[in-house]
C-alpha cells in the first residue's frame, strides 16, 4: 500500500507542477473565484488539501529512510487543510493575493512540484519496485527526470528575467502592491505647457527704476554768501 501512495503522490506532483507551468493564468483565475465566495471558497480548497494529505497520512506512516519526505509531505498538507477550516480569513488574504502580475508565482510552484515528484520516483526507487528495469532503462528515465526539472526552472527564471527588463525598460522600478502602474510615462512628450511656441510674439518685460545710491540731496536753495565768490 505504501509503494501505491507514492506512485499517487508522484503522478499527482507530476500534473500539478505541468499544470502550475503551463497554466499558471489559468491558476490566478481559480484562486481568484475562490476568493470572489468568501470564506465557501477557502473551505473547498481546504477539501482539497485535507483529502489529499489524509489519504498520505493514513497510508504512508512512515518514518524513516527517503520515504519519510512524502510522510511530512502528507502531514503538511493536513495542516494546510486545518488553516483553511480553523482561520479561513488567513487563507483569504493569500488567496486575494493572486493577480497575473504575480502568475509567476504558480511557475515556481510547478518547478518544486516537479522537484518533488522527480525525488519521489529517483529517492524512493518506486520504478525499481513496480517494474524490473535494466539499469540502462533506469538511467534514461533518472536523465529524463533531470532534465523535466532543468526545463522547468529555466521557464521559470526566463520569465523572472523578462519581468525584470520590464521594470527597467518602463522607467518604473519601485511599485508598491497596491500600484498597478506607474503615475507617470517616461516616454510621453511635453504638453502644451511644457514647451514654448516658437511663433509666438515674445512679452516685453518692464525696465527696472535705477536704485538711488546714497542720500538724497535736500530740495532748498543756497544762502547769499554761499554764491558770493
């Protein structure tokens, strides 16, 4: 029973994470009309994960070698689930938060995914168990695996890349959460305001009045003597 929860928990990582990478739009749109119901929405994805991680726990006990990973895994998604169902306004505020500006997110979850199921097929040796592969067999399917995950991360940092020379193209590199976009376009022209017409007649500005220097000189006439040589 414990070799069928780990084919079960690495094909479901397996079309998760494929899913998360190629359709992680799509993802935003769900967990955006998840959060549109409220507190209905955030309990059935809380389901989701409950079932999910129950099925792992009551199945796979198990407590020691690689096979302990898919353990936690289960227990992980149990708890998840327990969020959802004791505090859902906590989940809610995550949910909200899901925006296409942030479908990038969703890809790095589809790598990690992929991680998970490439360790559970390559750690647990769960291909060796189910079928008796040669060991030329078993290489190429461990390479393929290696390469699915290279594949994965490298869509998920060209994407990063692209944002990045986005944000330094736009002349916007600081933006808050709660801003879309910038306030201002650095490619846009001057308004009529900003430049002068050319053809328009220039204002004559007014000539100052020359400042006195010193006292004035006392408006009375001079005495006789004064003009007497």
């Amino acid at each position: 029973m414990e070799h069928a929860i780990q084919v079960f928990a690495a094909i479901s990582f397996l079309v998760i994470g494929l899913s998360h990478l190629a359709q992680s739009r799509s993802w935003v749109a769900f967990y955006q009309a998840l959060a549109a119901r409220g507190t209905p929405g955030v309990f059935l994805e809380g389901f989701l994960l409950l079932n999910f991680g129950a099925v792992i726990v009551a199945f796979h006990n198990v407590w020691h070698g690689p096979a302990l990973l898919l353990t936690l895994i289960g227990w992980a998604q149990v708890l998840k689930g327990l969020v959802r169902f004791v505090a859902p306004q906590v989940a809610l505020r995550v949910m909200q938060r899901a925006t296409p500006e942030r479908a990038w997110h969703f890809q790095v979850g589809g790598v990690v995914a992929l991680l998970v199921s490439g360790a559970i097929v390559v750690l647990l040796g769960l291909l060796d168990d189910l079928y008796d592969l040669s060991p030329r067999t078993r290489l190429l399917i461990q390479a393929a695996t290696v390469v699915l995950v290279m594949a994965g991360s490298h869509v998920v940092v060209a994407r990063y890349d692209m944002l990045a020379l986005d944000a330094l193209t736009s002349g916007c590199i600081f933006i808050g959460e709660d801003q879309g976009e910038c306030a201002g376009d650095p490619t846009a022209s001057p308004g009529p305001s900003d430049s002068a017409d050319p053809n328009a007649e220039a204002t004559p500005s007014a000539t100052p009045e020359p400042t006195p220097i010193g006292s004035q000189v006392p408006d009375v006439s001079a005495p006789p003597w004064a003009l007497s040589g």
